[in-house]
C-alpha cells in the first residue's frame, strides 16, 4: 500500500511546479515514511515536536504494529491524528492545512490537523458594536468560527455538519444547530441542498462566501419547487437570512431553534430561517435591564417607521400645504425652487449611497477628509447652487442617520426600496399613491416565505400574540 500511495501523491500533486506544496521524507521505527504539506498553513513548532517524537520511534516498537490505527493508538500522542477513508479526502485535507502522512506496512492515510492559517485577531465587529456585551466576533477561520459557537453553548444536541462545496476552491461549509430544538424538516433540505451542491459539476468556487452560497441555495429551492421556490422572487429585496458578525447573537439564536450556516473565509455567519420581525431585534437589548432593553427597542421600532415614511410624506405635504399641520407649515419651502422635489430626493438617495460606497474605498488616513467634502457638496453648496433646498437635505440626513440605528444592512436597503417605491406612489397619485406603494410592499412582504416555508410576516400573519410579544419587546430572559 505504501508504494501505491506515494505514487498516487505523486501523481495527483504538482510537486516541483507548485513551490508551496512539499514532500518530506521521515524514517519512523526502521521504516520508510512520507508526508505532505502546504508551507504556510501548518504550525511549524507544532510539526516539529510530532516529527521529533515520531523519528524517535525504535524499530522493536514497529514489529507489532500493522495498521495504521494501531500506530495512531501506540505512537501517536498528538491529539488531532485521524484516518482518511480515502485518497481524494487525503488531498482535500492537504488543501486545507492538514498534513497526510503514509509509513511502509501501514495500510491507510494518517492526516494530522496542524493548520495554522493566516487570520486577523477575534476582535469586536466594527458594524455590530456592542456597549455592554462580549467584544470577540467572528473571523475568516472556519475552525475558529466553530470554536467561538461551542464556547457558548456546552451542550451534547449542538451539532456541527461539515459539507466541502466548489469543485476548485473546496470551501468548508458546516450547519449548526441544535437537535430537538431546529426544525428537523429544514435540517434535512439543508443537509439534501449542500449535499447536491457538493456533486455540482457547474459549481467550481464560493466567489463570495456565504452571499454565492446562498444564492445556490436559492436558486436550487426554486428549481425544487419549478421556478417558484418558498423563500420568494430573485427580485424580492426583503433578506431570507440574517448576517451576523457576533458569535452571542448566533449561539443566543441556535439555542432558539434556529440554524446557522458557517462558511470558510468569511467572518459572517448565516441564520435561517428568518421572518421580518427577526430584525427588529439587538443584541444590546438584552445586555441591559429590560426597561432600558424595551427603550432600545422602542428606538429601533420608531426609527424604523421614521425611515420609512419621512420623506414620501413630507413630498405630499410640501406639494399640498393644506395638509400640513399648523405646527410643521413653518417647515414647508415657501419659495420658489429649481428642481421638484421628488427629483430632489431621488438625487439625495443616490447621493447618500455614493458618498457610502466612497468611504468603503476611501483610506483611513483620508476619511476626515471625505467627511468635510461630502458635508459641503451635501451642505452648503449645494442650497446656494439652487440643487436643493435645506429642508430636502434635512430630512434625507436624517433619514440616513436613522438607518444606522438598523443592525442589518440588507434590510436597510430593503427599507430604502420600499421607501422610493412610495416617493413614487406620492410624486404620481400623492396620499393614495402612499397608500398604495405601502401596500404593494406589505402584500410582496406576505407572499414571501421564509425557508422553512413559513409565513415571512409570522408572528403577525398568522397571529400568535406570545411569539409576537417577545420580539416586539424586550422579555424577561
């Protein structure tokens, strides 16, 4: 067997093409040996001190040995030593730091897990501050990612199954979720989906992670249900899972019954199934009292219905004055302008997105920098060039800083949609054009199913006023 796996090795391997791939020759106990390695991923200290206990190995201590469990038994003291069932996996495992190992008379692959990959540190998320909770967050490290849940949650129902999906990239891919408590009929579609889109022939990587996944995961429901699928249109803007950076929030969730999807190389973590009322929720609500909880949440809910509304009402009641309240008229532009207000917004939406994606791609050292041009393009000299008037600019900024107050970037765009399908609603029909676009977006927010092929708007739709009370505010935990 040994001959036959060094030629496989060597066969399959680009040894001498590839410089970060090696091959090292050992002698364990009188007999040949031979392992495998990617230079860069592997713990080099760690490797040492198994390479020195193995090399130390004496022939007598050999003759008894004949397999490969009984070596890992006898002779191998690292505590991560484990059999590949096949050749294939053994390559697989190399790719993903893991070092194969092969010793004459032994009949199967060892694979010893000493990976150490490059990683930044388990810092808080810059998007999901938290003023009184833990401060580590997710990284690009799968293993890591796993640790950080099962630290949280010590229990034997905490499962973690591990799929490789990408026919070039091989990315880890694990559901987590906790038996007797996650839906056992979305458990097993998952398990089927990943498990079809590990044999995928058109699947060669996850461009982006968990966002390529989830779209497979998507597109493969639809195809399920003939074009339909339970999760909603391609064009549905309201998200099907929640993001998270936080390993609290994630661990708080799965211990609820939800599942959450790991994927290597990304420091964001999936939760499904998820409905709209999901997101109302943060995780400083529960790091505070409950009275102090309830008031963030209150916060939240208002903010939310700020967003939504300020400005398709504001554009009916400056078009029509005499719907204005005595106490807003001295806020209605009273003099003549250049643009119509509606253009006026649909500009200022656009804008507040480009000076966004800006400051993603702006350097550190610039950002002040930024800040100051975008308050004076947005300020000043935009109302004295006759662009926009104050109150449109007013109105638009507190728009975007009640958007923050949202933990959930997907559904803030959501929001935004919806919002600019009322600016339309009321620029075309006014009042009822309000109406109308809300509406449309309750009735999209309806039709859509969750993956579970529950109702999105659940507990809402149908009506369970105990479920609904809980994520509306802040319980006792």
């Amino acid at each position: 067997m040994y001959e036959e796996y060094l030629a496989y090795f060597r066969r399959q391997l680009p040894l001498g093409e590839s410089f970060d791939l090696l091959e090292r020759k050992v002698i364990i106990g009188g007999r040949e040996g031979t392992c495998w390695f990617v230079d860069g991923l592997n713990d080099g200290d760690l490797m040492q001190r198994v390479m020195d206990y193995l090399m130390k190995v004496q022939p007598k201590d050999m003759e008894k040995i004949s397999t490969s469990q009984q070596f890992i038994a006898s002779h191998m003291p690292f505590l991560d030593a484990v059999l590949a069932k096949t050749e294939d996996e053994a390559i697989i495992r190399l790719y993903s730091g893991l070092v194969p190992l092969i010793v004459e008379g032994l009949d199967r692959i060892i694979i010893i897990d000493s990976r150490s990959y490059p990683s930044r540190s388990v810092e808080e998320p810059q998007k999901e501050k938290s003023l009184r909770g833990a401060k580590d967050g997710f990284t690009e490290g799968f293993m890591t990612n796993i640790a950080l849940i099962r630290r949280r949650l010590r229990d034997n129902r905490l499962v973690f199954r591990h799929f490789t999906i990408g026919n070039l990239s091989k990315t880890d891919v694990a559901l987590a979720y906790m038996k007797e408590k996650a839906d056992s009929r979305l458990v097993s579609r998952l398990e089927q989906l990943l498990k079809k889109l590990e044999t995928e022939p058109e699947l060669d990587t996850l461009t982006v992670g968990d966002q390529s996944l989830l779209e497979k995961i998507l597109l493969s429901e639809r195809k399920e249900k003939g074009g339909r699928g339970t999760a909603g249109g391609r064009f549905n803007p309201f998200p099907k899972v929640r993001y998270s950076q936080r390993p609290d929030i994630i661990s708080a969730h799965i211990s609820e019954g939800k599942i959450a999807i790991i994927v290597d190389n990304s420091p964001t973590v999936m939760l499904v199934p998820v409905g709209i009322f999901d997101f109302l929720q943060d995780v400083d609500d529960y790091y505070f009292p409950q009275l102090t909880g309830n008031y963030f949440r209150l916060i939240r809910l208002a903010n939310f219905i700020l967003i939504l509304f300020l400005t398709p009402v504001y554009l009916v009641i400056a078009e029509n004055q005499n719907l204005a309240p005595e106490l807003l008229k001295f806020f209605i532009p009273q003099e003549d302008f250049a643009i119509p207000l509606f253009w006026q917004f649909i500009l200022l939406e656009l804008a507040v997105d480009a000076l966004k994606l800006a400051s993603l791609n702006t350097p550190e050292s610039l950002g002040m920098s930024l800040s100051v041009i975008g308050a004076l393009i947005l300020g000043e000299f935009s109302i004295n060039s006759g662009w926009f008037i104050a109150q449109t600019i007013l109105c638009m900024a507190v728009v975007a800083l009640a958007g923050f107050t949202q933990p959930s970037i997907e559904l803030s765009y959501s929001v935004k949609f919806t919002r600019i399908l009322m600016l339309v609603g009321a620029y075309v029909l006014g009042v009822w054009g309000i109406v109308l676009g809300a509406a449309a977006s309750f009735i999209v927010m309806a039709s859509t199913r969750t993956l579970t092929g529950e109702s999105y708007l659940y507990p809402l739709i149908p009506f369970h006023w105990n479920a609904l009370k809980r994520l509306l505010f802040r319980t006792s935990m």
